[in-house]
C-alpha cells in the first residue's frame, strides 16, 4: 500500500492512464471488428470505407504506446492486404 503522498498520488494517475489505454484499446478493437466483418462478408466497399476509419486509430495506438509501432503497422498492412484480395 502506497505510504507517501507522491505514491499515492502515483497510483491516482495510474488507475487513470489505464482506464484511459483500456477504453482505447477497446475503440481500437471495435474498429478492427468493423473491418474483418466487412471483409468477411465480402463488402469490399465497406471494408474500405471500415479500415480508412481504422487507420488513423491502429496508428495512433502504436505512436501513444498501447502497441508497437510495427504491430499496428503489420495490423493495418495486412488488413489492406485481406481488402485487396476481396474480388
């Protein structure tokens, strides 16, 4: 248990830095889903129109930290590649 002022102050700012990561990872994901049901039901418009929604949220997770920045760069490569592939 956190003694010291400073500590306790610590522990405030960390239950808030993770509830803050924790409810953009969600967004993130909800995002992806967005795009792999596009892709899944075979709406190539709509999984466009999906990952340029996604884009610029997997990239900001990986430029804030809450990935790494070549994950969300392998993320977003291989759902453009998955849209591609869509006929």
């Amino acid at each position: 248990m956190a003694n010291t002022s400073s500590a306790k102050k610590m522990v405030r700012k960390i239950e808030r830095r993770t509830a803050r990561n924790r409810d953009q990872k969600t967004k993130m994901r909800t995002f992806i889903r967005r795009v792999d049901e596009a892709i899944s039901g075979g709406d190539k418009a709509g999984a466009e129109t999906a990952l340029r929604a996604a884009q610029p949220m997997i990239a900001r997770a990986g430029q804030k930290g809450l990935m790494h920045k070549k994950t969300a760069s392998r993320k977003i490569s291989r759902l453009s590649k998955r849209i591609s592939a869509i006929v």
